[in-house]
C-alpha cells in the first residue's frame, strides 16, 4: 500500500455554473418537496382528530384531498429530486458524502426506515379514507405523522453534524449523539418544523381552493390555513434567530462577509410578503385562487428556501463534513476518535499532482510544456467545488483577485495566506513551489485561457 497516494476521486468539474449550484437547485426543490410533506402529515394528524370530535366527515375529505395533493407533489417529485441529490453529491463531493455516511451509517438506515413508513403512511391515508372505522384511520395519521417528523429529525442532525460536531469532545472521543446533537441542533429542529408548518399552510391553501363547491368550508380552511401560517413564521423566525445566537465565531463571521448584501433583505422581504399574503386571505378568503397559492409555493423556494440553504452552505466553509473534511475533499485536521488522520502534511511534502491517484502521469512533473496543463488539473482539484473556473457560474475566477492577472502576485497569495491555512472561508491548500507557479499562470491567463473539459 502506498501511504502517499492519498484517496481522492475525479473531479467533477460542471463548466457553465460549477457543481455546487447543480447541487443546490436540486436540492432546493426537494427540500419544498420534502418539507411540505412533514408539515402536512401534521397537518392531516390535527385535522383528523379535528373532524372524529366534532364529527366534521368533510375534514377528512379534505385530508384525502391533501394526501393525493402530497402524493403527486411531494413524493413524486421528491421521488426524483432524492436520488437527483444522492448521485449529484456523490460526484461532486464523494468524500465528503462517504464521511457523513461512514459516520452515521446507522441512523441514515433508521431515516430510511421512517421514510418508508411514511410513504406507506400517505398511501393508507389516501385509500383508507371512509374505509375504515374513524379511530383507525386516527392511529393510521399518528403513525404517518410521528414516521415523517422522525425523518426530520434524523436528517437535521446529521446536517448539524455537517457544519459541527454538536461537542468538541466528538473528535478525541467519538460518540454518534456527541457528534449529532449541539445547542444549534435543536434551534433548527424547531425552527425548519414551524417552516414545515409555513410551507404545509400554503400547499394546503392550494387544497382548499379545490373546494368551489363548498364556499363556507372553503373559506373556514383558508382562514385555518391562514392562521396556522401566520404562528408558523413568526415562531419560526423566532427560533432562527434564536439559532444565529449559537453560531461559532467563524460561522457568524462568514455570514457577515461572505454572503451577498441583498441575502438579509431578500429573507426579510420574503417573510413580511408571506406575513401579508396570510393576513390578506384571512380577510378576504374569496381572493384565492389555485394560481396565487402554486405562485407563493414557487415564492418560498426562490426567495425562502434558496436564500436560507445558500447561508447554511456558506457558514460551513471551508469544510464539508465535521470540521474536518475540506469542500475540496482532503482531509483537514486529525480526528483520534475515527482514526483519521490530516493529509496536509503528504501534500505539503510532495505536493497534490504527485499524491491524487487520477493525476495524468505526464503531470505528475511539472515541466515548461505542461505547466499550464498542470495549472488546470490543481485548479479542477483544489478549487472547481467552490469556484467556476471561467468567468460565470458559481464564485467564477474571473471575478477573484480583484482583476489582478500578474503571475508573481497571485503565487504570491497562494504561497502566502493560502498554503498556510490563514483565510477563515478556504480550505489550507498546501502546494510546493512548482504548483504554485504553474497555478499563478493558469489563473493570470483566466478568462482568455477558460478550461472548458469536465
């Protein structure tokens, strides 16, 4: 075995907009999917008792009609974007995706586990419905309920986990729930459930315009969903904040200057603009329409989901899992508790051209005719998870370094703050000294000289 060859992956390189934006809008869309789908089976759960106490059989019509609402929505398109997001990450960050399932191996088969009940769940809630006797059909919502929230709460641990271990004590020690659960866990546990809540209340005013036949009940559910939205934002924006109280230092340092200027605006604009529409319809129910309530669920993913997931994508960095795993996938810091150790001591030693073992062999010695060649593999490696390599897409190279193309400045920075560990949003990036220059000219040529090959 040879212990300098360390294990990375091809690189995934998406030369219009970058990997991590194929990644994101698919998960954008799953999430809408996925979240609308727990706050409705919570939904459904407090409507069917609702309707067994008072004896109100036309709740539970509206509960069937909510669950083929789901059915089509959230689990056909779920369905897809799941996997979309599954094979995407898996190429573009293979490594990253391997830690978090190495580490929680266990608990990403219980959240399948629930999955699958849940999935069985809105398939009875749909067919059962008027089939069997009230109390049955009740148990049938508890399960479905209770199997989609446990999915929730399975998945947002391991996403806490994402950005840190809950306890710094995980990485000498170990201990899944160490790892899993810290004070900001249970911020966003609460927080993303009264989003879900959000996100349910507009799906299910989409539900009730389906009712035209049935003015007074039609207007009875949109206020009921007016309600329910309006307690779910303004709690929910509670506990968000309530969250951002409990971010590390670098964390809140990132949000302050790494996020575009118009992201804070943008979420606040987005809350009052769904604030409003829930108060509007509460006052006049008669104004909904199917167009309007599938326009504000388009709304909440642009200007709601995207916004939200691209702050939590950004205050993680540099890393991708843990705090120890980098978003260029080289191990970044020792973890005893794993046996995993750091390997920027090999690339500082030998440098990544003679340590990646999908290196082309003519580049692992970097010679006049190759160096610019060699320039693009270390940007594809080292940079193409983050950054476009052209002068579009995602964080794109023709915008860094303030328009400098001088060769010696830019080896400069990559020897300097760069190789050394000391910009609080990269990842350290050990490069020997013919990396460097081979890098500084790839980049000095950039946008003339644009890599176009995945």
């Amino acid at each position: 075995m040879n212990t300098n060859i360390i294990g990375l992956y091809p690189t995934w390189y998406e030369p219009l907009i970058g990997s991590g934006w194929v990644l994101g809008f698919i998960a954008t869309v799953h999430l809408l999917a996925s979240h609308t789908s727990v706050g409705a089976a919570l939904v459904s759960l407090w409507l069917t008792r609702e309707s067994i106490k008072k004896d109100r059989p036309e709740l539970l019509e509206y509960v069937r009609r909510y669950g083929v609402f789901l059915l089509i929505f959230s689990y056909v398109l779920g369905s897809i974007t799941g996997p979309g997001i599954w094979f995407s990450a898996t190429v573009a960050s293979p490594r990253g995706l391997s830690a978090l399932i190495h580490t929680y191996v266990w608990y990403w088969a219980v959240e399948w586990i629930f999955f699958v009940i849940e999935v069985v769940g809105i398939y009875l809630l749909v067919y059962l419905a008027g089939k069997v006797d009230n109390y049955s059909y009740l148990r049938v919502s508890w399960i479905f309920a209770g199997a989609s929230w446990a999915t929730m709460l399975v998945i947002v641990g391991i996403l806490s986990f994402m950005l840190w271990p809950g306890s710094s004590e995980w990485f000498m020690t170990g201990g899944s729930l160490r790892g899993l659960f810290g004070p900001y866990t249970f911020a966003q546990i609460f927080s993303r459930t009264c989003f879900m809540l959000m996100a349910s209340a507009l799906a299910g005013m989409v539900i009730a315009s389906s009712f035209r036949e049935h003015q007074e009940f039609r207007h009875e559910m949109i206020r009921k969903m007016s309600i329910l939205g309006l307690s779910a934002a303004i709690i929910g924006s509670v506990f968000f904040q309530w969250g951002l109280t409990l971010l590390p230092e670098s964390a809140t340092l990132l949000i302050k200057t790494r996020l575009p200027v118009y992201y804070v605006p943008v979420l606040w604009g987005a809350l009052a603009l769904i604030l409003a529409y829930f108060i509007y319809l509460y006052i006049k129910p008669s104004a909904l329409t199917v167009v309007n309530a599938s326009g504000m669920m388009i709304a909440l993913m642009l200007f709601g989901i995207w916004p939200e997931e691209r702050a939590r994508e950004s205050m993680r960095k540099p890393f991708v899992a843990g705090q120890f795993m980098f978003s260029n996938q080289v191990i970044g810091r020792d973890v005893p508790a794993l046996d995993i150790r750091s390997e920027l001591p090999t690339l500082s030693e030998r440098g990544l051209l003679k340590s990646h073992p999908f290196i082309p062999s003519h580049l692992k010695e970097i010679t006049q005719a190759n160096q610019l060649e060699a320039g693009q593999a270390l940007a594809m490696v080292y940079c193409s998870n983050c950054h476009s390599l052209g002068s579009h897409g995602m964080r794109p190279f023709s915008e860094m370094f303030v328009g400098n193309r001088d060769a010696v400045e830019i080896q400069a920075f990559l020897e300097g703050a760069l190789a050394t560990g000391h910009m609080i949003n990269m990842p350290q990036v050990p490069l020997s000294h013919e990396e460097a220059r081979a890098l500084a000219l790839y980049i000095s040529g950039l946008p003339l000289w644009q890599a176009t090959r995945p």
